[in-house]
C-alpha cells in the first residue's frame, strides 16, 4: 500500500507539506502507522500491508492559473533523493499531490510507472491495487475505454488504468464534475469486478488545480485510511493517508467521495 496526500489552499513552499511536518510523507515511506491490507486475520486485527514505500515517490503541482501541471518523479526511495530538499524550498504553490510508492508484485519499479499521472490540467495519485491486475481487470477496463482514453495509458501499473478510466469520463461527458466523474469511474470498477468477485481497492485523489475530489473505497472488508484536514496548515485543505502532525483529522467514511471546491468547502458523500 503506497501514502499520498493532496494539498489545496493558500500557496506555500513545498518543503512546509512534504519534508518538514514530524509526520510527513517523507517518514510515512518508511515508517508508516497505518499502511495495513485492508484485511482481517482470525483475531480479528487488521494484516499490516508492510513497513516501507520505497519503490519511488512523486510530487505534482500547479503553476501559473490555466497552465499544465508539473510532475517531479523518481524511481528512488524518497529519502535518498538529494534534490529534493532543494526543490522543496524553491517550489511554491496553492495545489499539490504527493505519493510514495510501494509497488505491487509483479509490475515494475521504473519512471513510467511512477505516480502522479497526468492529462492536460489533471493530477491522479492511486494507493490500493486490483488483485491480480493482469489476469483480471487488465482487458475488461481497456475495453471499455475510448481511443483517446487507451491511447494515453503509458506504463503496467492498475493505477494508471484506473485514471484512464477517469480521463474517460471526463472527455465523453461534457461539464461533468470532477467528483462525479470519480464516482461513476468507481462504479465502473464495481460492475466490473463483479462478475468474478475480483477485490480492488481505490484510495484516489484528483485534482485541476482548482478542486479536490478524493475517494476511500473497497470492494472487500477494510478500506485503506484516509484523512481530510481544514485550515491547520495554512488556508487550507489536506488529504492524506495518515495524519501528518498533530491536528483535528477527520477520517474519511468507508466507500466515501471528498470534494474540495475553489472556495475550500469540503463536502463528503457516499459511494453507492
């Protein structure tokens, strides 16, 4: 299970989000507190997922208004990229997703892989897994994608089908919402899953620069934690996998979609 959070508010450094809180992505990849598989064993506890998130991080945020995205990847450890605390201190913005990575079995550690994924004025970030990806889902979801939705899908990963799922959505139906066009790519993925009762899970946050829709969903007993935070930052709203530092977090229900809009009002609805 891989750590993200999502960062919408008032413009700071990057290094204030990313590196400095005493929780921070940076120590989740390696000693993450609540990175669990989203199962029970017979006693009824949660199965720990493992311990690190070392198989490569990225970053993503927004410049000036109207303008792509960027993306800053790498297949090393986060902790071991020296340049990182350089661009921390010289990255500054209002939008920002982030994401360590603990790859799946079987799908490979390199760039292309490497989350977030992009399109035109959108940033994905992806932590959970559709079980045996390859031998499931893999045909299923591409055949229900339009060309230019297929065409983009670079890498292996289930993460990146999964958002051409979302791209999907977005370019065939006109004005749909960020937030419905996450829901309706869930759904999606339910009705495809079930026919041979395929478990996925799919902690997503998405982003245009100017909203945040996030999800917490599983198709099976546990979904993997998510939080929400308002205003103890900066002007703000954060979404993560685990709490950063100390604060007022919210975790998000079970099979929930998250909206932030351009005036930081967060609104939560069920998936169903």
């Amino acid at each position: 299970m891989c750590r993200l959070l999502g960062y919408l508010g008032s413009s700071i450094q990057l290094d204030r989000i990313l590196i400095k809180p005493e929780h921070s992505l940076v120590v989740q990849s390696y000693k993450p507190q609540e990175m669990t598989a989203g199962l029970l064993n017979a006693d009824g506890k949660e199965i720990t997922a493992g311990s690190l998130n070392a198989d490569g991080f990225g970053i993503g945020w927004y410049g000036e208004p109207n303008n792509p995205p960027y993306a800053y990847k790498n297949i090393l450890p986060i902790w071991n990229d020296a340049n990182l605390p350089q661009l921390g201190r010289y990255i500054k913005s209002s939008c920002y997703l982030g994401y360590v990575r603990s790859s799946t079995s079987n799908l490979s550690v390199d760039m292309i892989n490497c989350q977030p994924f992009t399109h035109q004025n959108l940033l994905f970030v992806h932590n959970g897994f559709i079980d045996d990806f390859r031998k499931t889902l893999y045909r299923p979801i591409r055949n229900k994608l339009h060309d230019f939705a297929y065409q983009r899908i670079e890498g292996t990963t289930d993460s990146e089908h999964i958002f051409a799922l979302v791209v999907d959505e977005l370019e065939t139906h006109s004005n749909i919402s960020l937030q419905q066009a996450l829901k309706n790519t869930i759904l999606r993925l339910i009705e495809l899953a079930k026919p041979n009762k395929i478990n996925f899970s799919a902690n997503i946050v998405l982003s245009n620069g100017r909203e945040l829709a996030a999800c917490r969903y599983a198709n099976r007993e546990l979904s993997p934690t998510l939080y929400h935070l308002r205003d103890q930052v900066s002007d703000a709203v954060i979404i993560a996998s685990e709490p950063m530092f100390e604060g007022d977090w919210i975790l998000c229900p079970e099979a929930s979609l998250i909206g932030v809009g351009e005036d930081l009002a967060v609104n939560i609805s069920s998936i169903s």
